[in-house]
C-alpha cells in the first residue's frame, strides 16, 4: 500500500503516519517527492486494512497496491484452475459446461422431466432451487429437504450432477447430503459467515456474483471460500443492477474476460437471471461463450407457462433442445469439437 500525504503535511503528521504503520507490524518507507511526500507500506501478506491509517491527519490518499483477494489471483496461482464436479470438469481449454434445470423444484414429476429434457438436449448438469431466495415472503419458498431428494433422484436417474442453492448455514449438511455443488445466489454473496463455512467444506461451489457487486468484491467473496481451505470454486456472472428496466438485470459479459485475465477460476454465465426474458436467454448463452466462459447455467421447464417461479425466463424442453444445437455449431467452430 501507497500512502499519500497532503502538499503541506508536516513532517510531525508524516511522523504519525509511519509510527501507525509500525504499530501495525509493517514497514513504512518515506518516498519524498517535490511537491508532497508518499510512504511506502512494506512487509504486509496481503491486503492491508486502511480504515485508521486514512483518518489520520495529513493524510490525502491510500493506494492498494496488492489486491483483496490473493488466493483468488492469477499472481498467485498463474495456471487456469480446473474444477471437478462429479467427473464435469470446468476450465480453460475444456468443453463449456452447460447447466440447465428449472428454477425451483416443485415436483418429483416435473424434476424428472425437467431432467430428461436437459440429458436429450445434451446438458451436462441439473440445477433446481429447493431453498429460494424470493423478493416476497408470499412467493413459493421452495420445497427444501422433500426438494433436495427429488432433485437428487432426478440427477442420479439421468447421470447428471447437480446443482442447489444453500441459503443459511444451518441448511449446509443437508445440502450437502444431496448436491454435488453448492451454489451461493447472489443475495448471499456477501453473507461473509456463510461463505466461510462453505469454505469448510469439500464440496464445489458456484458463487453467484452480488447484484451490486464489482468485480473486486465478486473475488474477494471467491477468497473467502479458498481462504477456509476450499479451492473448487466456479464464478458465475447473472446480471447486475443498472437503471435498464428492460432486462430483470444487465448481464455484464465483459467481466469474462476480465474474471479470466484476473482469477484462475473458471467462470460461469446465466443468461437467465441476467435478462429475466425467454427470448434473449438463446443469443445471451452463444454470446457468453463467444466471449470464453467456461460454462452456462440456463432454466429450464417442462411447462414454463405453469412456472412456481421465474417462468418468464425459462425455456422449455423443445427450446432448450433447439439452442443445444446452436450451442453444438458454435462450439465446433470455437474449436471445441462436438
Ligand atoms: C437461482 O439461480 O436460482 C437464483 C436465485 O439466482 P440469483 O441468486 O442469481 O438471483
Ligand atoms: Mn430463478
């Protein structure tokens, strides 16, 4: 970290400063310059706390040099990390992992259809909802625990791993029991508590990035997952607020790449959450994987017209099926194969 003094700082405030540095156990370094002296922060493991530094009379500014999230980085871990979910592999270089079910489970017939639909489409995951995390307290709240085992039978009758939201700690064993990866929604992901003993556990994780989250938090939140010792975390982007109301959200599909060039972890698109529209979701998945996802996770429903919820934004089977096909072209030309 870069400590910026002001141009009439004292040399007494100057002083201050570096006697708070040392009190921290690091190393402060004065960088006189000819209009206003600067200190170097030396010795720190990662990123240092500035909250009382910034108070301190003199002050003007501090600059982060080493990020919030290390374990989460490319500096630290230069090799693109591959992620194994049930033998579904995740990562550069590897087919993108396409991830399909509907939004909740609300039967055991209709996860079994929805699960035939997504094998016959060519899907390699189910997800489904058995703890939802709804704007309304009167929306359908999910199946939960009577949920988890449909989607599970559901998954092992098709040999697709699958995928469920964990809202609260106590609900983890549990979800555990019957996933085979874990999803954070992007409400939760700033429960710092929860992410925490995700992070305790074995499992993989999909961390949905937060509404309002930059790119910076979205990774720091990663980092408190593999900070506990867990390091099969997948990202996955699902739209961010904006002032468009046209779209549920705004998909931010630049953050792909950036996510990439930043992180060694595979990241994920849902089209879905991200345009709250049935009608973008087939352009929006083509246009992830054109920009190097490594996955989509889409809903889909055996009849969206009678939804629980989130009906407005899923395909059914026969549309799933069709963009499959695109899905299969535009891999062969990306240079993945069939
Ligand atoms: C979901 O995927 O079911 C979901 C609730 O998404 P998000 O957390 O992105 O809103
Ligand atoms: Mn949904």
């Amino acid at each position: 970290m870069l400590i910026v003094m002001h141009r009439h700082a004292t040399q007494e405030q100057v002083d201050q400063v570096m006697a708070a540095v040392e009190a921290m156990g690091l190393t402060a370094e004065p960088i006189p310059g000819s209009l206003r002296t600067a200190i170097g922060v030396l010795g720190n493991q990662g990123y240092v706390d500035d909250s009382t530094i910034r108070t301190l009379p003199g002050v003007r500014e501090t600059i982060h040099v080493s990020k919030p999230y290390k374990m989460a980085s490319r500096d630290f871990h230069p090799d693109a990390s591959v992620i194994d979910v049930a033998g579904v592999q995740f990562g550069d270089g590897l087919k993108p992992v396409i991830i399909a079910g509907p939004c909740s489970i609300e039967t055991e017939k209709q996860m079994m259809d929805a699960a035939e639909q997504v094998k016959n489409g060519g899907g390699q995951m189910l997800r489904g909802g058995a703890f939802k995390p709804r704007t309304g307290p009167h929306s359908f709240q999910g199946l939960g625990i009577e949920g988890l085992k449909y989607l599970q039978q559901a998954g092992q009758a098709f040999n697709l791993p699958v995928v469920t939201e964990v809202m609260r700690i106590e609900q983890l064993d549990k979800v555990c029991q019957y996933a085979d990866m874990l999803q954070i929604g992007a409400r939760n992901m700033q429960n710092f508590d929860l992410l925490k003993e995700v992070g305790k556990t074995n499992h993989p994780v999909l961390l949905k990035r937060g509404m309002s989250a930059t790119i910076e938090e979205f990774l720091a939140a990663a980092e408190y997952i593999l900070a506990e010792g867990n390091s099969r975390v997948v990202l996955c982007e699902r739209g961010i607020r904006t002032f468009e109301k046209a779209t549920r959200n705004t998909l931010d599909l630049s953050v792909v790449p950036l996510v990439r060039d930043l992180s060694h972890l595979p990241i994920i698109v849902d089209p879905s959450h991200a345009t709250g529209k049935r009608m973008l979701v087939p352009v929006m998945t083509k246009a992830a994987l054109v920009a190097g996802a490594h996955g989509v996770m889409m809903e889909v429903h055996p009849d969206p017209a009678s939804a629980l919820c989130d009906g407005a934004q899923s395909l059914s089977g026969d549309q799933f099926a069709g963009l499959m096909q695109d899905v299969n072209h535009l891999l062969g030309f990306l240079g993945y194969g069939t």
